[in-house]
C-alpha cells in the first residue's frame, strides 16, 4: 500500500487509477493508502459544478477543463451519478463525450456511481478528491446533479461551488426547487444561445436581490458588508456576491469569464482569510460523517439481522415504540 502511494505521489497514472478504484469500492485497503496520502493533501482547488440533470453540466465541465489546460493547470474530473445503475447510458454519454479530452496527461476523468448509499457516495467523493489532490493535480472538478440535500453534502467538499441553470427545462430556475441555489458561489445559465436564457438570468438576478433563499444579497443592501454570518465568520469579512456567468457550453463560450469568476473567488476567501476556515469546516463536517459511519458499523456487527427483525415486528405490532427499541438495542436488552 505504501508503494502504491509512492506511486501516485510520483505521478504514475496506473497508480493513480488503482488508487481511485480501491476509494470507489470503499475497500478496505483505501485506509492505510489514504492516510499515507494525507500528509500531501491541501494543494488542489476542488470545484463542485451541480444543478439540474440536462443542464449541461458534463458539457461545461469539459469546456472548464479545457480552458484551463489552456492556462498550465492539470486537472482532476469527478463525475458522480448518485442516480445510478439506472443511467449507466449517462455515465457512458459522459465518457464518450469526454474523449477528447483523453490522451492529455494533465487531465484524468473518473466517472462514481454510488454502490450502496448515498451517504457513501459523499465519502467515496471526498477520498476520491483527496486522491487527486497528492497526485499534484492543480483543479479537482465535481460534477453532481443537484437534486437535493444528498448532493448538497457532496458538493460541501468544494472550494468554490458552481450552479448550473439552463432555460427551457420546464423550470424557470431548476435550483431554487431543488433548493441548492443558496449554496453557488457562482452561477451560471448555460444553453444562453436558447431562448427564454435573458429570463431565467431575470429570474436569478430577482432571487439574488430580494436575498432569498440566500440572505447574502440582502445582507449588502441593507448594510454595505455582512455584520455576521454563520460560524463565527469575522464581522468584517466582506460580502461575495454570487456572480452569474452566461455560457454556450456545447460551443465552449463563456468558459473563460466562468474561470474569471472562479478565480476572483478564490482571491475573495484568500483575501479575506476564510480559506483556514472553510477547511476547518469542511473537515469538521467529515470527522461527524465518519465518526457517525464508524459507530453504525461498529453497532451493526454486534447485531444479528434477526434482532433487528424482530424489533421491527414488535414496533409494528405497537408492542414496542421506535425510540424504546433503539434505546433497547443500545443498552443490549
Ligand atoms: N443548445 C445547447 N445545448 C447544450 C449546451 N450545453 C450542453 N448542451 C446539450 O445539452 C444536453 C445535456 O448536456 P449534458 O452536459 O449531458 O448535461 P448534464 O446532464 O447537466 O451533465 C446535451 O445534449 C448537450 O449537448 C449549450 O450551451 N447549448
Ligand atoms: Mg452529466
């Protein structure tokens, strides 16, 4: 495992892929390799990119890649596909749309599909990420359909977080919906060669000045600068405005002012020193995660299924209330 970690952090593209395979299984094995790799982690500029599913999401993520390997910068793809195996065709899509981009050292592109739950999924995004990260890629991108709190959790591993919007999917704006808009640090509405695009950027320019469902925006017109947000931020640390960034990705228009923006966003939480706590929130937020996982797991091997079974007939037969019989299985009676 320590070799298979040398490897990687020397750059050897096998290792790279064995490495992402082992985290994708949640094997075992990925332990001691992703804490030998750990002491090289914090490098890498991790950006989520969420929204509807036939936003263009995969597409912009291509064009995004592209642009900058264009500037110098390797990057790492993550496309996760919580819905799956029943859109192994869009996993497949994606690669093949991504093809082009293959043969080019300073790109590498792993497709996630959840094997159990959810919850794995996010821990098998955020090793996969961190993967990236002591193979010395520059960018990390995660593409997630936003379809709600699961995916959320996903993208909450990011820096700088994307929301894609696109006109005429039935929604004016597929986000609020889905209630992901108050997580985009920058949005954008793609597919702005289709009509209806000057409406939806409308309509996200009203979410942002009314400062719902976010009140960041709010929060500028009332007193110029955020007097406190959540966690403690300090009172001083000046407002980011989402920006809205409109782009053709089919054509690769647009990419070039999203990576602006991105990176005004970075000098943003660099400038006013949130980075530290942007990590130490993120990282608070996986020691719970783990913790949570590690102790279900450990409770679990101590428990037949019959047990559990039979608890389960017990509450139905209203014998037992749900909180008794949790308490019941904690206490081993
Ligand atoms: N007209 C138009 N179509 C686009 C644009 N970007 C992507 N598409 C198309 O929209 C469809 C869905 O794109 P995809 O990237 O798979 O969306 P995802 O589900 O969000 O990943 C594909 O047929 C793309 O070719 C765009 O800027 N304009
Ligand atoms: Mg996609």
């Amino acid at each position: 495992m320590i070799d298979l970690a040398q490897a990687l952090l020397d750059g050897n593209r096998r290792a790279l892929a064995r490495a992402l395979t082992l985290v994708e299984n949640e094997s075992e094995k990925s332990e001691p390799l992703l804490a030998a790799l750990f002491p090289h982690t914090g490098r890498a500029w991790v950006i989520g990119i969420t929204g509807a599913p036939g936003t263009g999401k995969s597409t912009l993520v291509n064009e995004v890649a592209k642009a900058y390997r264009k500037l110098g910068k390797s990057v790492g793809i993550i496309a996760v596909d919580p819905t799956s195996p029943f859109s192994g065709g869009a996993i497949l899509g994606d690669r093949i749309r991504m093809r082009d981009l293959s043969g080019d050292p300073g790109i590498f592109i792993r497709s996630m599909a959840t094997r159990g739950n959810l919850g794995g999924l996010a821990r098998a995004t955020r090793d996969a990420i961190r993967v990236f990260d002591a193979a010395k890629f520059d960018l990390v991108l995660v593409e997630t359909v936003g379809a709600g709190q699961n995916e959320v959790d996903i993208v909450r591993a990011a820096h700088t977080t994307i929301v894609v919007e696109a006109p005429g999917l039935g929604d004016e704006v597929q986000a609020i919906k889905a209630g992901i808009l108050e997580i985009a640090d920058v949005l954008v509405v793609n597919k702005a060669d289709r009509q209806g695009a000057a409406h939806t950027i409308h309509a996200l320019k009203a979410m942002l000045e009314m400062g719902h469902p976010s009140s960041r925006a709010g929060m500028l017109n009332h007193h110029g600068r955020v007097m406190q947000i959540e966690n403690g931020t300090p009172a001083d640390a000046a407002l980011w405005i989402p920006p809205i960034v409109q782009t053709i990705a089919a054509e690769g228009k647009g990419t070039d002012v999203l990576i602006a923006a991105v990176e005004s966003h970075r000098q943003h939480l660099e400038a006013h020193h949130e980075l530290a706590q942007i990590e130490r929130q993120h990282l608070r937020t996986e020691l719970y995660d783990r913790l949570r996982d590690s102790l279900m797991a450990r409770l679990l091997q101590t428990l037949p299924p019959e047990r559990i079974a039979g608890l389960v007939e017990r509450i139905q037969a209203r014998e037992i209330d749900p909180q008794s019989a949790v308490q019941a299985l904690l206490s081993g009676n």
